[in-house]
C-alpha cells in the first residue's frame, strides 16, 4: 500500500511539474511576442522598408527581446529629450545645439567659452568646470550628457559674462564684445555633397566662381584636427593656423585650396557632386545568422592595458572585434597595430564617445571619418563596422554610417560588464545564460573584470557547442 | 481487476475525495511555493500600507499639525497643480508661504491659500520671526530690484529705499541677532546690502556679485555667500575671503550642531569648519545633479534633497538617514518631479515640497522614518 501511494505521489508531482513547464513555456512565448518591438516605431528606423535590412525577427531568448526593446526605449527617449532644440550662433556663427529640458534652456559649456577665450578645464572627480580668463574665474555645475558638459543658459550668461542673449526662431543668438564683420559668401551658391576616399563629408559644400568651398569644422574634424573658432575676433584656426574662411548661413566655409595648405591630403581622393546617397542599403544588425557561430566585440579606448585581454584571446584561440574610439588612436598606435596583427576585425565607435543624437548631423560625419581615417593612417585598411557609443541611433545615423560605408552593429547580449560593480562571476553567469545563435556579445575593452571571465566564457561556451568568430563571419 | 490496480484506485479516490490529508498538504506546499516565486515586487517606500505612526512630535503646527490629524497618508499634493513653485518658507505658527510664478501666496491649509503679494513681481523672499511681537516679518525682493517688507500681523507692505541694481533680486537671507542681508546678481552689477532695523533702510556692504547667502546660526557675524565662488565673512559682511572650495552652489549650517559648514554642488557636499578650512567631501552616487539640499533642523544626520537628471528628465525628491551617505528616492506621485525647494515643518515632522510644473507636495516625515 505504502509503495502504491508514494507512486501516486511521484506520478502526480511529475504531472504538476510538466504542468508548470508547459504553462511557462506558453507565458514566454506569448511574452515574447507581446514584446517583440515593432520595427519603424521603436527606434525610428529609415522609413523605406526596402532600404534597410536588421537582424531582428530571429530572438532566441527572453534576454535579446530585452536588450533590443531597452535600446529601442532609449533611443525613442533621446530623441524625445532632445526634441526641442536651438541652433546656437555666436557672434554671429553658429557654434553648437542647445535643448530645452524640462522649461531650462541648456548649452553646451566648451564650445561657446572656448570660442570667447575661457580656459575650460574639466574636473571629473566633481562632475564641475572650471572656466579661466585673465583674472577672473569660476566652478561651474554641468550637466553631462555624453560626455557633453551642458549649463543653463541662464548660468552661461552669467559666468562668462554674455551682452546679449536673443532667442527667436529655434535660434539662439549671443553676442560678446565687438562683432568682427567676415566676408560673407555672395553669388551663385550651389550646395552638393563633398566625399573624401568615397566616404561622404558633407552634404552642403559649395563651389563658387569655380572654388569649392568646405565647412571649415567638418574638414578639420574629419581629420581629427583641432579646430577653433575665435568670436572675439572673429576667425578661425585648424591645428592653431589661422585659415582663410567666409561666411555662408553662419557657418565658416574655406576654400578645398586653402584647407590643404594646413592638412596634407596627399593620400586622400576627393570627390564632389550632387547624388546624396549611393542608394546603398542601410545595414544595423543585431545577431549573426542562426548557426552555432558568435562573436565577442570590445567596445571604447584601448591603451597597455589591452594586452592582458589580447593575451587570453590569443591563449584560447578567439578572434575577437574591436570598436575603437578614434581620439586616442594616434598615442596608441602600437596597440592598434597589435590588436590587428594578432587577427583581430578593427572596427569604428566615433571619435569622441558622444550621444551623437545631440551633435548636427555635419559633426556626426565628422566624428566617423576621423576615426575611418586614423585607422587607415596606421593600419592601411579602413572598417567597415561602426557601433553607436551607448547604442544611441536614430534613422539619420543610420543612413550617414550608410554613406561613409560602415554598417551599423548593435549587439543581441550584453554582458553587463561596464556596470562598476560587475564580478567576472556575473559576467560568466549573464553570457553564458542568454546565448543563442549568432550571438554578439558586447563587452569592454579596459575591464579586469572581463579579461577574468572570458576564459570560462570560452570554455562552456565551446562545450555547448559555440564557434568563436569576428563579426565579419556573422555579417555580410 | 488484481489486487494491485484495486489498491490503486482506492487510493486516487481518497486523494480526490480529500481522504489523504498529508497528500493534500504536499499539494498545498507545491502551490504556497509556486506562488510566492511569483510574487517577486518588493513594495515601494509609497506603497508600504503599514499602519504609519503619528508624528513623535506633539509641537507640529499650523498647515503640518492639519495635515498630521491624518495617518494615512506619506506624499500628498497642496495644490498649485501645473504651476511651477520656486521657493518655500514657513513660520514658527506654521503657516507656509510659497513663491509661485511671482506672487507669494499665504497657506494656512490644504483648502486655503491667498496670494498676497497684491501684483509685485516677486524673485525672492524670507520669514524674518520677531519674537518680542509674536509675529513675522517676510521681506521680498522684485524683478527691478525692489525690496519690500510686509508684516503678518498688519498684512501689509513697506518698500524700502535702495541702490539695487534694476535686475532681479537673487537672495534674502537674516542672522539671529535681526540682521537682514540681500544679495543681487545680474548683468547689470550686484552686491550685498545689509538692514539692521527690519528692512526699513538698507546699505550696500559689498560689491561681490551674490546668489547665495547664509548666516551663522550661533556667530551673527559669519556669513558665508556664494557666486561664482565661495566667500567668508567674519566681521558681518564688512569684509569677505574667497574660501579655498569650489562648491559654489549653496551653504547650509545645522541650526544646533553648527561646527560644520555644508558647502554644496550638484553631486555632493564639500564640509568645512567655520572659518572654511575643508575637512571632507562626500559624492552621491546619483544620476543628475542636485536641485535641493535642506537639512533637518532637529536632526543633523536626516537631509532631504532634490536631484534630477536633465537629460534623461528623471529625478524627484530623496531622503537620507546617514548624513547624505546613503540615499533613497521618495516615490509615489512625487517620483520624476523636479524640485526646486525644501522646507521643514518646526518639528520636522512634515517636510513641504516646491516642484516645477507641479505645485506644491507635503511629505509625511513620521510615516516614512518608521518605514
């Protein structure tokens, strides 16, 4: 009898147990496509379905739905934020964007001070400016974003002791001191699209009484040159050389002769016409085809202390990518060309590490070719990759990535590991819990962290069956 | 039928008859199991519906004695919804005043709020108690440098004589011993001036732009003002020495434990003794910056700030236990609310609210310290 029962017993358990496994699966499957993000609304993808191909429609586990829905949320509550905006001209030339947050106008700090003269120096430990002319000085509150010290204008006026504030018209206009009169640009202005190696600069250079004309910033920035603009009076410099420079809608445009005095441009084709895009597809790609095949990516600066990653990589045999930021490139040169030579895809992540949703579209370009350019300077070749700082995207990336020749690659795992407190048991525990086929997992370059867990990750994940591949194997 | 498969069926039907009550409990455990793994939501601090305990308190007054009547309450609108609040102060009767858009409204109640600043264009203010009369005094600062003054007792207002600058008045702030200060910075110039008879006459002490003042509780003469950097007086605002901070965003002093002087800036506090000598600096590992920093003024380890993150518009109003160590957002409908100013019930049993865009909140503080 005794037996009988405790058979029953088993039996039943067994039953409940198929029955919660059963009702689980259900509840996660309806889940997952409740939840699945309706390409087009969530992220502003280009409108045109035909032009643009993402990997999507092919989540494996609770953990990419998340990913891609918490992106998409993102990216949908930048853009929102960002929404009311302010071209901002300076003595007349325009400077920088500015946004209304929350009733308060805020600038961005750098551009606006530098250009009247201030020494801004960052404190980072108190999240503060220090601004600096002559005798006077002042600790300035910021509010980051991106990297991007922002301030009240309010603030701004006071501290950099501003004449004149006008807002009218999305515009905000400052003035400070004696205005400076440039030559402004007259005659037959035709704007077309200006390419450097292939890759579009800008869609609105200009050639007039047969000169071409290049927004001066872009063409500095794009060779990641310092470029400054000087109110007080009233010109501008690239590398600290003055440069010849006129007006056109605020913005300082010099002569395609004028700017290759300062940069050497033997290396580099230009071309210039009126096509706009080359009608290629817009690629963001999230996962790699379903095979058993995924890929380790490495996102931001790389220095000495890259080698230890580089070291375990190698002592198991894994390619890894590297989505470099461009502006430590130059001094880090060597790791470049180490992380390359031990096989390794080298691939762009911005110049500067922005919320590139904040920055005019000309400076975004900028921020891409110059890192396209550094890498081909050391290396010879140019990447064909570019990932988003922070997954921040919106359809006009999308489509400026598309013209310079990079694909968009976002990632399906996050491996959590830029959180501060992330142990490598953590790390282990959240990829090797949320693989799936074509996995990209994203992780960082300059963490212990990760450097300690990536054998293990290694390990299990070849047991299960997972091949280790550059991300040039899971994309077209 | 054999034997086994007649056991069998005996025993399904006791089972489903409920005859096995060991069986019945099994089943039972499995579903307590099941459904406490479900129930994951740990309350939020609003949402806790423990029966709060009245304020320990008996002295709170006026609007927060009104508001304690009720237990059942931890964040409760006043009003003034889809208006922004600038400032807060309130009077040892307890009675709140609010600057909002301008005018400076009265609040004796949750149900009665009257403006009372019959037009003026108002951009600071601050209760000055004089003991001796059992009343107060508010003097207020106007868009064009105006300074009034206006008695709770006679409800009316004075306006002074003064060489301020025609801009905004920034700051109003008094010592113990009756000593009023008001700073001004604009464009146009600015400067302190300072009143020793109850805001009748004024006269410019300093030619330092001011945004910021506050006077020692226990030593009249120090006082502490802010611009664009931090500056020290110890002779009643007759001479000042830039203090070696770069906090520049206010200072506050514990009303009884005075020995340290709070120095803030948008992610933290830098502290240091009275003559401004720094002795720590405390960073709070938050999002944003800070909008609001008050103190409790009967318990120096309990400060209430606001904090919020401009870009990402998210924020409100948190409470810290452990002197600024740790913090802890207040939810409910205050969550994502930007503050702009703090006040303290007398007996800090309710701590009012200023947010912009959102009117004016009470938090019940003895309700939310027993959670």
């Amino acid at each position: 009898m005794k037996r009988h029962r405790m058979i029953l017993i088993i039996v039943l358990i067994v039953l409940v147990g198929i029955g919660i496994y059963y009702g689980a699966r259900v509840h996660f499957k309806e889940k997952l496509e409740a939840d699945k993000p309706i390409v087009g609304e969530d992220i502003q993808e280009p409108q045109d379905p035909e032009e643009i191909r993402i990997g999507v429609d092919n989540y494996s586990n609770w953990h990419e739905v998340q990913n891609h829905n918490s992106i998409g949320e993102a990216n949908a509550y930048a853009e929102k934020r960002l929404e009311k905006s302010y071209n901002v001209y300076l003595n007349r030339v325009f400077v920088d964007i500015g946004y209304d947050w929350d009733g308060i106008v805020f600038l961005p700090i750098r551009s606006i001070g530098e250009g009247l003269n201030w020494r801004i120096i960052w404190i980072p430990d108190k999240q503060m400016i220090q601004v600096v002319k002559g005798d006077e000085e002042a600790f300035v509150d910021v509010v980051n974003f991106f990297g991007k010290a922002y301030v009240s204008l309010d603030i701004l006026a006071h501290v950099l002791n501003l004449d004149s504030i006008a807002i009218e018209d999305g515009k905000i206009h400052i003035s400070e001191g004696d205005i400076k009169e440039w030559q402004q640009g007259i005659g037959e202005i035709k704007g077309s699209s200006f390419y450097i190696d292939d890759m579009k600069m800008t869609d609105a250079a200009y050639k007039l009484d047969e000169d071409i004309y290049i927004p001066s910033k872009i063409f500095a920035m794009s060779f990641g040159r310092i470029y400054r603009y000087n109110a007080e009076e009233g010109f501008i410099t690239i590398d600290g050389n003055r440069v010849e420079a006129i007006l056109i809608d605020g913005i300082p445009y010099s002569q395609l002769a004028h700017l290759e005095e300062i940069i050497d441009t033997a290396d580099h084709s230009f071309s210039y016409d009126a096509m706009g895009n080359k009608g290629k597809k817009v690629e963001v790609v999230y996962k790699g085809p379903d095979k058993k095949r995924i890929a380790l990516t490495f996102d931001d600066y790389i220095d000495a202390e890259v080698l230890p990653l580089l070291d375990v990589l190698d002592a198991h045999d894994v390619k890894g990518s590297f989505f470099i930021i461009g502006n430590t490139i130059d001094v880090n040169k060597d790791i470049l060309e180490e992380i390359y030579n031990r096989g390794h895809i080298i691939a762009n992540h911005t110049w500067d590490h922005l919320n590139n949703h904040s920055i005019p579209e000309d400076e975004f370009r900028g921020q891409l070719i110059s890192t396209q350019l550094v890498i081909k300077k050391h290396l010879g070749i140019v990447p064909k990759y570019y990932r988003p700082p922070g997954g921040y995207y919106n359809s006009k990336m999308l489509k400026i990535a598309r013209d310079i020749g990079l694909k968009t690659v976002m990632w399906s795992l996050n491996s959590n590991d830029a959180s501060f407190d992330s142990k490598p048991a953590h790390i282990t525990e959240q990829v090797l819990k949320n693989l799936s086929n074509g996995s990209i997992i994203v992780m960082h370059t300059k963490r212990k962290s990760t450097i300690e867990a990536l054998p293990e990750i290694i390990k299990k994940a070849r047991q299960q069956g997972y091949e280790f591949v550059g991300i040039d194997a899971l994309i077209p | 039928m054999n034997r086994r498969k007649k056991d069998m069926m005996k025993e399904l039907r006791k089972i489903f008859m409920f005859e096995n009550k060991k069986f019945i409990m099994l089943l039972l455990m499995i579903a307590a199991l099941m459904l406490s793994g479900c129930n994951q939501d740990t309350p939020a601090l609003e949402e806790n519906n423990e029966e709060p305990l009245q304020s320990v308190n008996s002295e709170a007054k006026g609007l927060a004695e009104d508001l304690l009547k009720r237990s059942d309450w931890q964040v409760e609108s006043l009003g003034f919804e889809d208006t922004t609040v600038n400032r807060l102060a309130i009077t040892a009767k307890g009675v709140l005043y609010a600057q909002v858009e301008g005018d400076i409204y009265e609040i004796q109640s949750k149900e009665q709020a009257v403006s009372i600043s019959e037009g003026k264009e108002i951009t600071a203010f601050h209760i000055v108690e004089l003991e001796e009369d059992n009343e107060a005094i508010i003097v207020a600062g106007g868009s064009n440098g105006e300074i009034y003054t206006y008695s709770t007792a006679e409800k009316s207002w004075q306006k002074a004589e003064t060489d301020t600058f025609e801009a905004p008045i920034s700051i109003i702030s008094s010592s113990t011993a009756g000593d009023i200060y008001v700073g001004q910075s604009s464009t146009l110039g600015g400067g302190l001036w300072k009143s020793q008879d109850r805001g009748k006459t004024w006269s410019k002490i300093s030619d330092l732009t001011v945004r910021g003042i506050t006077v020692h509780p226990k030593e009249a003469d120090v006082i502490y003002i802010v611009d664009k950097l931090a500056y020290l007086s110890t002779d009643g605002g007759n001479s000042f020495i830039k203090i070696n901070t770069v906090a520049n965003y206010g200072v506050l002093v514990h009303p009884i434990q005075s020995d340290a002087v709070y120095h803030a800036f948008s992610i933290g506090v830098e502290t240091t003794d009275i003559e401004g000598n720094i002795s720590s600096y405390l960073r709070f590992y938050l999002e944003g910056s800070m909008t609001k920093l008050q103190l409790n003024p009967i318990d120096v380890n309990e400060w209430l700030m606001g904090f919020w993150d401009f870009p990402s518009g998210r924020g409100g109003l948190y409470y810290s236990g452990n002197h600024g160590t740790l913090w802890s957002q207040i939810g409910g409908d205050l969550k994502d609310k930007l503050v702009l100013d703090i006040a303290y019930s007398n007996d800090a049993s309710v701590a009012f609210v200023a947010t912009r865009d959102n009117g004016i909140w009470a938090v019940n503080l003895s309700a939310l310290r027993n959670n």
